[in-house]
C-alpha cells in the first residue's frame, strides 16, 4: 500500500468497517435484538420465561398470540439476557419466573391470579388486573437497546 493511503482510504470511507455483530441471544436469530433485565428475582430456582409479543392488542395474552417464547436460567436479583426481535419496530415482552419449571406460570384461586412473580415491558401497575395492551408496548428502533423489568410476586 503506498505510503499515506491507509490514512487516505481511512479518511475517505474506503475502508469497510465491521457490523455490529449479533451477541449470543435468545430467540430466533436476526438483526435486532434487545437486553432484558430481570429485576427483584427472589430465587435462582428454575427459569425466567419471556415471551415476544407483536404489536397488536388482539393476541396480546392470548394463547398461540406471541412470537415466540424464550427461557433462561433464574439468577437471584437480576436476571439478565439478550433476546433477538424479528425486525425493529413495536413490540410487547411479558415475563414470568417459572420456579419449578413447569412451562406454565401457575395460578391459583378462584381469579387465577399468579403464583409465581411476572412483569411486563414499561413496568406499568399491575394490582388490579393485567396491563392495557398501550401500556407494555416498547419501541424498537434499532439493534443494541436495553430494558428493565420489574418482576411482582403475589
């Protein structure tokens, strides 16, 4: 190369510089993913189990509604992982600590009200009933973003 043209191409936008390369998340692989941490995890006993939502509020909690569900080992306090997106755009993450590793966040009573602690994207109140769809939506613009999310036992 003669001397000078590294500086020169360097300069010039010659030379390639490398994509952010996709970490090693849960999920399907894509482009776009997002941190997720877990927070007042009160155990390190079975798996924090995150499920994707797309933006609409037809499928949000329904069941066969989500993209996709994804697990992870529970680590006492926080939790953290990353977990790919389809594409950027609006999505909803609902959470749950599934302490005996069921595959299912168990209920009980007569409401069906959790047993095992659960969370939402953009944390909103959950003591009545469950969010409003508008309230867990989280805007993904582009890869590399983080959240938080508050889990709430019974």
């Amino acid at each position: 190369m003669p001397a000078g043209f590294g500086a020169l191409a360097l300069a010039s936008g010659l030379i390639a510089t490398p994509a952010l390369a996709a970490p090693p998340c849960l999920g399907p692989q894509s482009n776009v993913w997002v941190y997720i941490s877990v927070d007042g995890v009160r155990n390190a006993m079975g798996q924090i189990a995150t499920t994707v939502y797309a933006d609409d509020p037809d499928k949000f909690l329904v069941k066969n509604g989500s993209l996709y569900v994804v697990r992870t080992p529970a680590v006492a306090n926080v939790t953290r992982y990353c977990v790919f997106l389809p594409s950027t755009g609006v999505y909803a993450i609902a959470v749950y600590h599934d302490e005996d590793n069921s595959g299912t966040i168990n209920r009980g009573g007569v409401l069906g009200i959790p047993t095992e602690g659960f969370g939402f994207s953009n944390n909103p109140p959950t003591l009545a009933s469950l969010p409003v769809f508008r309230t867990v939506r989280l805007a993904v613009p582009k890869a590399n973003l983080a959240t938080t999310i508050h889990l709430k036992y019974p």
